[in-house]
C-alpha cells in the first residue's frame, strides 16, 4: 500500500503569513492616516486662496469685503464654497480688509486675513496678510 500524500498548508504555515499580514498592515495604515491629513490640508490652503480671491472678485463688484452672509451662489453674492470634509467657514469682514478660518479634517484649521484686518486668534502670528496658513 502506498502512504496517502496530504495537500495543503501546515497551521504553522498559515500563522506565519497572518504575521506578515499584520506586520504590513501596522506599517501602512499610519502611513495612509497621515496622508490624509496632508489631503486635508492641502485642501484648506486651496479653499483659502479661493476665498481670497472670491473676496477680492467681491470687492471689485461690490465696493466692500463679503461677510459670512454674503457667501452663497446667489446672484450678487460671493460664490464661495468650501471643498468637501471642510467645515466652520468663519468670515469677518471690515471696510478695509477681511479674515477667514475653516475647520479642516483631522482638527486643524486653515486661515487667512487681508488689509487692515485682524489675524484670526489661532492664527501664528508669523504669518503675514494675504498669506493662507494651516494650524
């Protein structure tokens, strides 16, 4: 009689890649976790500079800086929208300048401010007007 030949895989053999497989894992995941970050970011500075410019469309038009309410895509309103994931618009607006800050994910925020206004309160003070900046 011929001894029967078993197929497959021993169990120290399957342990030995779930470790592999967690060890990977373990690896990439932080990896992925800041990159998203860095997503948010880079999507807040973007926001920012379009609200600058938004603003700056608004002036032109309008002879004064836009408020919170003046957001919107009615007509005659400034037509601003924040990327998705990025939330709080807060936008304070003076005859002379304007500022703006947005909660971005991961809980930082991005801001911005222009003339004569004052730099939103979380915002480094190195940062000078007309300059987005995340925190």
């Amino acid at each position: 009689m011929r001894p029967s030949r078993q197929h497959g895989f021993t169990l120290i053999e399957l342990l030995i890649v779930v470790v592999i497989i967690g060890i990977l894992a373990a690896i990439a995941i932080p990896k992925f976790s800041n990159t998203k970050l860095r997503a948010s970011r880079s999507a807040g500075m973007a926001d920012m500079r379009n609200l600058a410019t938004s603003q700056e469309g608004f002036y032109v038009d309008s002879n004064r800086y836009a408020a919170l309410a003046d957001t919107g895509s009615t007509t005659g309103k400034m037509n601003f929208t924040p990327s998705g994931g990025n939330t709080g618009l807060v936008l304070a607006a003076t005859a002379t300048g304007w500022s703006g800050v947005l909660a971005v994910a991961g809980g930082q925020q991005c801001g911005i401010y222009h003339g004569s206004a004052v730099p939103p309160a979380t915002m480094p003070a190195t940062v000078p007007s007309g300059v987005p900046a995340c925190w």
